[in-house]
C-alpha cells in the first residue's frame, strides 16, 4: 500500500482532461493508480471527489450496478439492494484485506476494468524505459499553469503503466513521459541501493565502465 498526497491529486486532477471528454484518458490513470498504490476504500472516494463531477460519479456508480445486476430493469428487490451495498458500500465497509468480501469487491473492480476498456483500448504496450534510462516528465507551471517538461531524470523503477524516477517519491504515468537524450552505457553504469529497514530506494552512479 502506498499513500498518495493532496499534490498527486491535484496534478492527477489538472494534468488530464475531464473524463466527460476523453474518458480513456483518466482510465489509464485509475488503472495506474490502482497497480501502484493499491488504495483502500478511503483513498477511492477521495479519487471520486477529485477528478469526477457529482453527475459523472452517478453514471459511474450507475454503470458499475447495471453490470453487477447483468443489465436487469425494473425495481431493485431487497435481495439486489442487499448486494449492491455489500459491493459497492455507500459507507466505509471496514473490509479486512484477506475477506471474502474484499475477495469478490477485487474481482468486480477488475470486470469493470476490462468490460470499460475493451471495447475501445489499443493493446497495451510495455514501457521503453528501463532503470538509469533518462526521461522528461510533463508537468504544469504552477504561476502559469503552462504545460512545461521537467528534466531529464532517471528511471529507477518501471511498470507497464508507470515509472518512478530519481527525486520523485510518486509514480509517473506513462501519458506524462517522453524520451530523454540516450545513456551512453559505455561511460556510466548505475546501481540501486537501498539500507535495511529503510524502504527508500537509491539510483547511484557508479564510476566508468571499462570499454
């Protein structure tokens, strides 16, 4: 489990278009969100509240009971309602991570993902990037709030969806990268150096490599 702070909101928030335009967009960030800090039921009604309007989280909640029920019609029964509120809690559920619950709330989050995505996604490609390859990362100017990219910075850790970098204790998303200039592999090596019982990881360069 990994917190996100108030400023990763923001810059979620301000960095992608509203989902009522280009809703693959914050898709691809929830999807990324999800593979990489794992948030609890807290930290999903705060992504609710930060990057949807009230009528977008009630299509969205819409959407999600319409496929739990398999699109059935007409009044919910007490059975229904019973179910929906037992996978998609109106309050906090206080869910234990290992519980059956949790167990089938994973399981539908997930058929969510894929039947949302499906139907328009192109196949996800891996990431270029590797550890100690060089990246900008697309930030706005927070006087200005013009879209400006930061760096170059080194990789220090990659996902499919996500990198973190040198200096940046947050993930990036792949929609905020681009290439930086080539290492010269020939010139620096680097390594990643971690303490015991200190979870923070290091990117070092390491002298000359030998031609």
């Amino acid at each position: 489990y990994i917190p996100f702070s108030t400023s990763d909101l923001y810059n979620w928030k301000h960095q992608n278009p509203p989902f009522s335009e280009k809703p693959q967009a914050l898709i691809s960030l929830l999807e990324s969100v999800f593979n990489t800090h794992d948030p609890t039921w807290d930290d999903c009604q705060q992504l609710l509240q930060a990057l949807f309007t009230s009528e977008e989280r009630e299509r969205i909640r819409g959407q999600a009971i319409k496929s739990m029920l398999g699109g059935s019609k007409g009044p919910l029964n007490k059975q229904q309602r019973a179910r929906i509120e037992a996978q998609l809690p109106s309050i906090h559920p206080r869910w234990q991570a290992n519980s059956s619950v949790h167990q089938l709330q994973s399981e539908l989050h997930e058929t969510l993902r894929k039947k949302m995505t499906s139907s328009n996604e192109k196949l996800l490609q891996p990431l270029p990037y590797k550890p100690g390859d060089l990246v900008f990362i697309h930030r706005f100017d927070s006087k200005t709030l013009e879209p400006r990219w930061k760096g170059p910075v080194p990789v220090v850790l990659s996902t499919p969806l996500a990198v973190k970098v040198a200096g940046h204790s947050a993930w990036i998303h792949r929609n905020h990268l681009k290439p930086g200039p080539p290492t010269d592999t020939k010139e620096d090596k680097w390594k990643i150096t971690s303490q015991p019982g200190d979870p923070k990881l290091r990117l070092e360069r390491i002298g000359n490599a030998s031609p």
